[in-house]
C-alpha cells in the first residue's frame, strides 16, 4: 500500500487538459451502460455545459489529481448537490497504473473529508452496474443502494 496518498487541486491548465479526456471517458462509459452513441454524446455534452460552461469546473466545486507518492495516480471531482447538505462525487479514476493498490479507497476517504468540511452531511455517487468492482469498493467503504435504474436489451 502507497504510504503518502493527497488530493491536489488542479490548475487551470491541468483542468482543461483533463476535461476532454475524462469526458470521452464519461461518454464510453454511458455506451457500455446501454446508451447509443447519440445519448452518450448529449449526456457528454450536457454535463460540460451543466459543470464546465466557459472550461472551467463551476464554483462551489473541488477538483482534484489524486497523487500517491509525488505521481499521478488519478483523478477526484466532488462537488454540492442542489441541497449543499448533500454532496457528490462526480467523478473519481485510479489509473490503471496505480490500481489495486488501496488507492481508490485513500481517495474515497479523502473525498468524505473534502465534503465534511464543506458542511455536507452525505457524500453521494453513481456507479454504473457493470463496474463490479467499484460496486465492491464503495460497500466496503459504507455507501448503500440508494436508487436501482434496471434495463433489458430487447
């Protein structure tokens, strides 16, 4: 396990290099969940709008490099919900690189006391049902199934 896990904001620069990769991301992942191409690019699409209007992340909202040892190891938005009592993590990637070394739950842990002292009461997130093995990451950090969406391909 990596001994020295942070959370360091990124910079303006780092954000807007970031943005286009995490949001192909965010879009493949909406594919793989059941979304054609044309749902998977509006919701792309969407949340840019919605969260990085001028490519720059909204305000009231932190993100993050996650780094473990002095490298990037990945990557943490979080952010309030409409009742800022209620926060949300937006997105979070351990790089492959750096996986199954503890360091997804560090950064979940680090993402709690992020909210925490933002006043938030609840830390919030979305999993898609295919990532079994973020399923299993955040039941081992205490987060329960708030909502089921279900689907058949027909």
């Amino acid at each position: 396990m990596t001994d020295d896990v942070r959370l360091r904001p990124k910079t303006d620069a780092e954000t807007a290099a970031w943005l286009p990769v995490a949001m192909a991301a965010y879009e493949q992942a909406r594919r793989v969940a059941g979304d054609d191409a044309e749902q998977a690019a509006a919701g792309r699409r969407a949340s840019e709008e919605q969260y990085f209007p001028d490519g720059r992340l909204v305000d009231g909202h932190a993100l993050f490099t996650i780094e473990a040892d002095g490298d990037d190891a990945g990557w943490l938005w979080v952010g309030p919900m409409a009742d800022p009592a209620n926060w949300y993590v937006y997105d979070v990637e351990v790089h492959e690189s750096h996986r199954r070394r503890g360091l997804g739950a560090r950064a979940m842990r680090l993402a709690e006391e992020v909210a925490r002292e933002h006043g938030a009461v609840n830390l919030r997130l979305n999993v898609f049902g295919y990532n079994t093995p973020a399923i299993r990451l955040y039941e081992g950090l205490g987060y329960e199934t708030a909502a089921l969406h279900m689907q058949k391909a027909l």
